[in-house]
C-alpha cells in the first residue's frame, strides 16, 4: 500500500502553497452567501500555516532553551508538509507541530475508515482525495504540566476528472484536548471553559456534543479508562454551512494558546519527586496504547504511507509499562485515573 | 466484545489443572500410533506449566535479586492461567512469563484473524474454542544484553455439542526470537544455532522456513524494518503428525534456557553509557509498535478481551520515540539497523 501514495521528498525551503495549480483556479464549493476570495482548500491551507506559526512562536517564547527544528517535504505529483519539532527544551521534551496538505488515492479499505461513519455513499474502488491538517502534541517535562493534543483537518474527495463540476464529499474534523497526569482542577476548568466559549460563538449544542465527543474517542477500550481529560472532538463534520464550519476550525486552533500557555506557565516549574515522573511516564504509556492501537489519525496514515517520522511524533520522548499498576484509593494518582474513568462536567 | 469472555478472577493458589472436566474423558484426537494417556489439551498444559517453572527459575537464578510475583486466575466457567513478573531485578528490569488456558466463544472477527490463513473452512458466528499458550518476554537492563520473547499455543476448535466425535481444527503456533540492540555475532550465532538444532531434530526443513516466517512475521511495516534478529516462528501448524508437533513445541521450549541464559551471563555486567542506554531506549519504542500495532497475540488479546496485564506485560518497563533518529553510518547502531531492514542468515 506504501506505493498508492507517492514517496515524500525533503525541500530546503517552504513553498508559498502545497496546493497544486488547478486548485487555485477553484472556486469554493460553498453554498453560503459569502463571496470568498479563494478555494476552501487554500484558506484552510493558509489557516493552519498561520495557526503553526503562532503555536510554534508561543512554545519557543515559553521554553526559553529550544528551538523548532523544520523539515519541509513535498510529494512529486503535489502536496507536501512542514513539520516543526522541538525536543529537549527547557520545559517542553518533545513538542511537534506539523502541517501537511496531501493528495492520494485511498485503497477501498483506508476509504472505509476515514469516510463519515454513517455515510450511506459507499464507493469502491480507489478514491482521489485531498486531505489538510495541522495537527500537534506538546509533551512537557514537569509531570504538574499537562500534555496538549490538538488536530484540525478538511478533507475533500476530488471531483471525477470527467466530470470536474460534480459535487464532492467533503467533511471538517479536529479537536483540542489535554491530557495531565495530575489534576489542577483550576487549570482544567480553564481550558475547558475556552473550548466551550470558542464553541459558543458558533452553536450553543457544539460544546456539550463536542465535549462528550471527545470523552468517546479518546477511550482506550481495553483499559476502560480515556486518555485524559478531553476537550472537544468532531469528525465528518458537513451537516452545517462550510464556511461557518472553516471559521469554527480556525477559532478553534487560534484559542490554542490561550486555552494552555497560562497552564504551563503556572506548572511548567513546580518542584516534583522521582514518583511523579513515574507516573507521568506511565500516563505517556496509555498515551501510547492510544496512538498506535485507536487513533484514527494515526492508524490511517500508518495504513496509507505517510510520512512515518510526522505521524509517530505524537508518540511521547519516552513512556512507561509498569506490570499491573494500582494507584493507591484516595491519592493523587487515583483521582487522576478515577477522572479518566468516569468523565467529569468541567464548566 | 468483552462481553464474549466471562471476566477473570484472582485465585490464591494454582489449580492442578485448568482444564474443564470434560477434557479430562477426552480421548487424544491424534491419528499417530502412539497411544498417548491423555488428551493434546491436557499434556500442553502439562508442558507449558512445566516450561515455565524452569526458566522462571533460570531467569531468578541469574538475576540474583529479582523474585517473580505470581498472579493466578480463573473463568468462572473452566479456564485461568497463571502470569509471573519480575519487576526491577538486578539484570531484567522487566520479565513476564506467563501460561494460560482459555475457554472461549470467538466473534467471527476475531476468528478471522486466528484461523489458519488458508483456511477454506471459513465459519460464519460465533466459534467456541480452546486455547493453551506461554508467552515470554524477557527484558534486560544492560544494553548490551538482549531481549528475549517466546511463546507456545496449541489451539482447537470445540466439536459441535450435538456431534462430539466430530472433527475439530486444532493447530499449534510459536516461536522463539532474539531483539538486542547491539550485535554480537557470537551471540547472535549460538542463539541461531540452537534454534537450528531443536528444529533439525524433526524435519530439515523446519530451521529454513521457520527462521524466514519469522523475519517475515516481526516485521514493522511502517519502519521498513524488523523488530529484531528473528529466530524461529511458525503457525497455524496442522499439516504434520500431531503428536510430532506436541513434541517438536515441547523441544523449543525446552531450548529457551540454553538458547538464551549464556548470552546474558556474557553481557549482563558489560560497561555502558547514556547513548548505549538511549539506543537501547529507542529499540524498545520499536518493540513497542510492533506489539501494538502488528503482533497477534496482542491485537487478538486486546480484541477478545483478555486479561490485560498479561497481555501487555510484553511492553518494555520504558521506551523511548526521539524525532527523525538517524544513526551514523558505519556505527554499532547502524550496523543493528542494517540487521533489522535485511535479515542475515546466522547459521
């Protein structure tokens, strides 16, 4: 399967757009009144080129000591990615921000898994797509210093060559959500009342649909508990107006930073012992169990042939598997676990 | 599905057997001339307790310092097993040996994955089965010395209730491979050899085929490369004398010991550094994605809801993701890599 998408190939320096040439010449597939300027494709482009921009300014402010390291890699029939990771900085021990802007044909069976779950137009056969993220996890040293995940992505199925004004499927999928090994109740209900005021800007049903979206995601089904903490999720998302849903995604990555930076900025330098950090190492385990065995993301690019360095860098600077680990009742650790359990209300 | 298989519960001594009673009557389905006292299930079992009596004891009697902690448990309808793991040794940080014999009902997707893959008899709903394993994974702390992982099963389909002299499918699966994260040739060569000869000593063509289905088996897809230095690997055996295979299982375990203890008692105290130990780190991550993503024992177990601390105590104690890690070429790192992207033939 690694040979249905072509192989990526590093560029010294960041092109101006991934997108290739006919798909500047689109206009938007929107049906609303707005008159944009340009193609969905090239506006969310632009949005999450930007939104890796001030992530990756707002890490390296905070961390002091790193620097992101960029590699910029293209596919020869279009498309191509930047990926920015800072590892071993003063605060955060792995932190990547990546954007891609990809082009592909699916196999049949990746098809299935990325396509809208109760999407009744099934196609077989290979299909052309195009698909644009940004996607990001910030891991911190400080055990008292949660990790980050965020993603947001458009996804368009190509227009048959014969026929290029025929509709396309298209769909809006991310989140943001955190993932401590400690519980600030304070610094929890802060991020999750930013997720919810990004929401509210747009339909007061988004948080509580979004929120308990994400509690269901996350679940790591063999150990009956979630990853962390949540936030908000959403995939196949095109049963709203396009372009309210591209202004939606953008909020969304641009309350990034506010809804973390002061997080760590409260914890990035409480004292913590040999203990907290082995239990922090074992929450990157189930951080781990997650990726490689749920992550719709991650299990897709895996099956597709992605560029496997960008994929696996969600995956923590190291993680623990302790035989049959019980965190004592009543104690930090427990509370901690005892909340991955049973999903908590936060705002 | 975790509905599928009743619950575990812990139990405060070891059973005789974990076999129901009605397995006791069974005759032996062989068709050798042997007339064996009991059933194929039975002796397994038999062989698979003794197997790990005896390298649990090899494993404390080198480490000096570790005890394993057992744990035993049931089904409430017939069934258990019995995990052992050293934790935090002298010379393994982490060794999990561990049988189990398992009554169950597979959903057909998980049939799907157990049967043998050129199966014709392809059973639609739910499949009532029998299942009898060791499994073994040994991890040392020295970087120097090696990872071990065994395991044994011997599986059968039960005979419909109302047909109980009706043929069943049985087959047997195993293996025995070496994951160093450095190269010693003699070492890799002894363990290679003594595979070599416990295969030898029933069909010539074993070593050769086996020793390729497992550098085929443990391959990590998305890395391009092995998990180790292979050994010997084989399933869904059943197109031999059934009674030759119970013995040629019985042989490869009894070889784990001599196949494995002399390469620790060589490498266990040698000198190393943090980048000997990071290197080391780094293997364990890869270990960690095969387990995850691609072994399937594990994806079968996470599936069918089988005891999870059992299943993942093949995970390392820790492991470690660096971005982009290239190793210099020409160096002991590089020379292993090489090893694991194009397997060699050691004896």
């Amino acid at each position: 399967s690694s040979s249905m998408i072509e192989k990526e190939r590093p560029e010294s320096q960041r092109p101006l757009t991934f997108l290739r040439e006919s798909d500047d010449e689109l206009s938007s597939i929107s049906d609303s009144n707005s008159t944009p300027s340009s193609s969905v494709r090239a506006r969310f482009e632009k949005m999450i080129r930007e939104a890796q921009d001030s992530v990756c300014l707002a890490i390296e402010a905070v961390d002091g000591g790193g620097k992101f390291k960029e590699d910029v890699w293209s596919r020869p029939g279009g498309g191509g990615g930047i990926s920015r990771v800072l590892q071993d900085g003063d605060i955060w021990e792995k932190a990547g921000v990546n954007v891609s802007v990809v082009y592909g044909v699916m196999p049949p069976e990746a098809y299935r898994a990325a396509k809208p779950a109760n999407s009744s137009d099934v196609k077989p056969g290979p299909v052309p797509f195009f698909a644009a993220g940004i996607s990001s996890v910030l891991h911190p040293k400080n055990p008292f210093a949660p990790t980050l995940h965020f993603n947001y992505r458009y996804f368009e199925t190509d227009a048959p060559s014969d026929a290029p004004g025929a509709p396309r499927q298209w769909w809006f999928g991310g989140g943001t959500d955190l993932t401590p090994a400690y519980i600030f109740e304070e610094d929890v209900k802060h991020f999750h009342s930013v997720q919810k005021s990004s929401c509210d800007k747009f339909d007061p049903s988004f948080y509580p649909r979004f929120k308990k979206w994400c509690d269901d995601y996350f679940y790591i089904k063999h150990r009956g508990e979630r990853r962390g903490l949540g936030g908000i999720f959403f995939d196949d998302l095109n049963d709203y107006d396009q372009e309210m849903l591209l202004s939606f995604a953008t909020e969304c990555a641009n309350s990034v930073v506010p809804a973390y930076i002061p997080i760590i900025e409260r914890r990035k330098d409480t004292p913590f012992t040999d203990q907290h950090k082995a239990w922090q190492q074992l929450r990157r385990g189930r951080y781990v169990e997650f990726n490689l065995v749920y992550d719709r993301g991650t299990t897709f690019g895996l099956k597709t042939g992605g560029r496997i360095e960008s994929i696996l860098v969600s995956l923590p600077l190291s993680a623990r598997w302790e035989y049959d680990h019980k965190p004592e009742e009543g104690s930090e650790e427990w509370k901690l676990l005892d909340a991955c359990i049973n999903p908590k209300e936060w705002v």
